[in-house]
C-alpha cells in the first residue's frame, strides 16, 4: 500500500546540532508539507512544496530549511537545534492544488536538550 | 493568510450526547474544509470533509455544516461513544495549502 513515511520516530539531540526529519511518501503526490504541532498551538506549516525543486516557506519557517530533489522526499532541516524547536514534527501530503485531502505521516517526535 | 479559529477548546459530553464544535476562517478564497481527528500519540486522519460549493454533509454520526457567507463551518456528532474521545482539527484549504484551528479535545464520559 502507498504510505507516507517519517525518519527518524524519536530523536534527541543536543543544542546547537544540526538535524534532519526524513520523510517519504510513495502516493506520487505533487505536494508535501511540515508542520509542527505544539500544545496548544495545532498544527502550524514550516514549509511546503508542489512539486520537484519547489519550496515555500510557512508561517514558522525560521530556523529550518527543506529542499525537493524528487516527488517522493521532502527532509527537512534544523540547521542548528534549540530547545523552541522541541515539538511534535509531521510531514504531509496531497495529490494537487486543488484542494485535496491531505494525508499525514506518524510523526516524528524531536527533543533537544 | 488565512486565520483559523476553532472553539470551544475543550468538549465534555455524556455518552449518547451530540458535540458541536466551530470554526470560522478569514480568507473567501477558501474552498475546502477538512476535519481531522487525532487519537493520543497517533497521526491527524481525516474524518469528513466539505467543499465551498456544499452546505452540509453527513456520514453516519458525523455530519459538517458550511455557511460561506459567514465563513464558518461546523462538525456535529450524534450519539457520541467514548471511542469518539480525541482531539479534532478543522482546516481551511486553499490553493493547496491548509491552515488548521488549534483544535478542540472531546471527552465522552461513559
């Protein structure tokens, strides 16, 4: 079955490393997201792209980066962790633009300490 | 962009009891309004869904209501069981991106 999968699950690491979520669907879905879910805070978007070499930044893009080599992967970035950046990581994906259901990966669950 | 606001923040019904939970979107180019539950520690899956060009629609105990004019719109759950117990997030969606409210908790109390 076609899945969108995340790497690492659980992951803790210090401040001041850089780190990087993998994600990967096998939808062939043109779009894929990051958000961060926060208590309190829902699911906020970090960045997004539709298609290959295509990124955008979301309403909390400051301190990650992701880049779109293929339509199946979209890593995203921490280029050096803090402990605000402690939270709850899901990449998504969708087949278009034109307003389709976005499906989530597990989640990968980020410390830094 | 589009702002999102979902309330209440917290629900506690009795079993058998209907839920109600509402959001309001800024952005009238919005055309799709998914809602997501969320069980503890597991993804966000979708539940329902409603397009700008529909006011309501229903799948057995669930059912989403539209009001474009006002740019609100509604999850209603029937006959609530206490497997229905989550965090639900309504979205606004709009060229293929989706804003989310910060989400309700519902507890159904057996």
């Amino acid at each position: 079955d076609a899945e969108i999968t995340q790497s690492p699950r659980h992951k803790i690491t210090e401040t001041g490393r850089q780190v990087t979520l993998a994600c990967h669907q096998t939808w062939n879905h043109n779009n894929m997201f990051w958000y961060r879910q926060d208590l309190g805070h829902g699911l906020r978007l970090i960045h997004y792209s539709y298609g290959v070499h295509d990124t955008n930044k979301g309403e909390v893009s400051d301190g990650y980066s992701v880049s779109r080599s293929n339509t199946e992967d979209l890593p995203l970035t921490l280029e050096s962790a803090a402990s605000s950046q402690t939270s709850v990581y899901f990449c998504a994906s969708s087949v278009d633009s034109s307003g389709n259901t976005i499906y989530f990966g597990e989640g990968s669950w980020l410390t830094v300490v | 962009g589009e702002n999102v606001e979902q309330h209440p923040s917290t629900l506690s019904v009795q079993e058998g009891d209907s839920a109600v939970i509402k959001c309001t979107y800024s952005d009238s180019a919005s055309n799709y309004f998914p809602w997501y539950k969320q069980e503890l520690g597991k993804r966000p899956q979708l539940i329902i869904d409603i397009r700008s060009n529909v006011g309501e629609k229903k799948d057995q105990r669930i059912a989403v209501t539209l009001n474009k004019t006002a740019k609100h719109f509604s999850l209603h759950i029937t006959e609530t069981q206490p497997e229905d117990s989550a965090v639900y997030f309504c979205a606004a969606s709009g060229a293929g991106k989706s804003t989310f409210g910060d989400g309700t908790t519902l507890t159904v109390k057996p």
